[in-house]
C-alpha cells in the first residue's frame, strides 16, 4: 500500500520558472492538502480539497494553484516561482477532514535561486 | 485565535533518560482535536496520537504517555527510557472549527527537535 506519493523529491528552480508538485494517494481518502514547512515556522496549509472537483484556500495561497479533477491526485503548481517560495512542501490526505490523523507524502524540498 | 504553542524549540537527553515535550493550546471551540505527529530524520510526518476534548484520560502506549489537561490547555507528551530512534522534530497540533476560515482548521507548533545522545 503506497499511501501518498509526492514527485518529485527535490528540485532547484531559478526565479520566474513554474512547476508542478504532482501529489497522489491510494487510499480513497476525499481530503487531500498541500502545506509549506519553513525551519522552526511549523507547517502552514497552502491549500485543500475536500473532494474531487473542489478546492480552497488554505492560510499562504499565494502564488500557487491547485487543481483536483479525481480522488487521488492533487497536484501544486507554482507559477513564477520567487525565492520566499523555497520551503519542503508536504502533500496529505485525511478520509474526512483534520479532526482524523492525516497522512503526509515524504515531501518536496524546493529551493528558488 | 486558534494557537499551539511548543516552547521547547530543541531537546538533548542521553539515552534511557525520560523527556518531556510540552504543548499549550488555545481555542475557542468547546470541541477540538489535539494531535502528536513526529518527524523522524527521514522527513515524513507520521502519526502518534489524536485526543478529543471530552476525552481527558491519559493515554500509554508502550514507552509514550501523554497528559491532557483541560484546566491547563496543554497536551504533553513524555518517552520514557528514551532511545536514539525517537530522535526526530515532534509537533503538537490542534484541529478545531474557525468560523472566518469556514471548516475545521489544523494548527501546527512550530516543533520540538529532539535529539537522544547514545
């Protein structure tokens, strides 16, 4: 059982390039989430769903997307990436939202040079 | 406000001693979630417990206990006989209802890194 899987593991961007962190989670859970993890600043939601074809707005949105067109995948695309955008992004999914234990994915580390 | 509060940033013990993570809370709700999740050097966040706030019994599990104590709004968590695998990040988290952000919201501390000297 694979539970999430992010890709990919690392990545080094210049400033202004765009990317997708792809997210997908074999557990037919309905919420999936995207937080940054900045050292010693704890993690922040970037955004959620709480099912397929419905996104939201989680507390640092800005300057990233989301799209959620079936169960398992939940990618994250950062458009114009700037440097305050490098952080060790986590995917997670829950089966019904934050009060069950999530599920994290082993993380992003991305730095924007 | 929803807040988690992890005063301790970073812990050292050696070996088989016993350590305790602290962590104070605040929230409005009356029915919230608290969490425990460690991040061991591997970097994935795994889960180690959730309480409700109707459920104020202790819990042990094996070398982990933790005290929930509503009068204190803290939720701490004890490894007893530490051994050099619980060194990892440990964060205390809160998940209950925000009404200006319109669901249940999880809050994060900022973490404990604790390190076991051999």
């Amino acid at each position: 059982n694979a539970g999430v899987t992010q890709t990919p593991k690392f990545r080094i961007l210049k400033i202004g390039q765009s990317m997708t962190l792809q997210c997908t989670q074999d557990m037919n859970h309905n919420y999936m989430y995207w937080y940054r993890q900045d050292p010693g600043m704890g993690l922040k939601l970037i955004y959620y769903s709480v099912g397929a074809g419905i996104t939201d707005k989680g507390e640092v949105p800005n300057g990233y997307n989301v799209s959620r067109s079936t169960t398992e995948d939940f990618p994250l695309r950062l458009e114009l990436a700037a440097p305050s955008q490098t952080s060790v992004y986590f995917c997670a999914s829950s089966y019904s939202g934050s009060r069950e234990k999530l599920f994290f994915g082993s993380g992003t580390q991305l730095s924007v040079l | 406000a929803q807040k988690v509060t992890q005063a301790q940033t970073e812990i050292s013990v050696v070996e088989k001693e016993d350590v305790t993570l602290d962590c104070v809370y605040e929230t409005r709700d009356t029915t919230y979630y608290l969490f425990w999740y460690k991040q061991p050097p591997s970097g994935e966040l795994v889960f180690l417990i959730r309480r409700n706030s109707f459920d104020e019994q202790n819990e042990i599990s094996g070398r982990y206990s933790w005290n929930f104590q509503k009068s204190t709004s803290s939720f701490n968590f004890t490894i007893t006989a530490s051994q050099v695998v619980d060194s990892a990040v440990y964060f205390c988290a809160l998940s209950a209802y925000i009404s200006n952000f319109g669901n249940e919201k999880l809050t994060f501390g900022t973490g404990t890194r604790l390190t076991i000297i051999p």
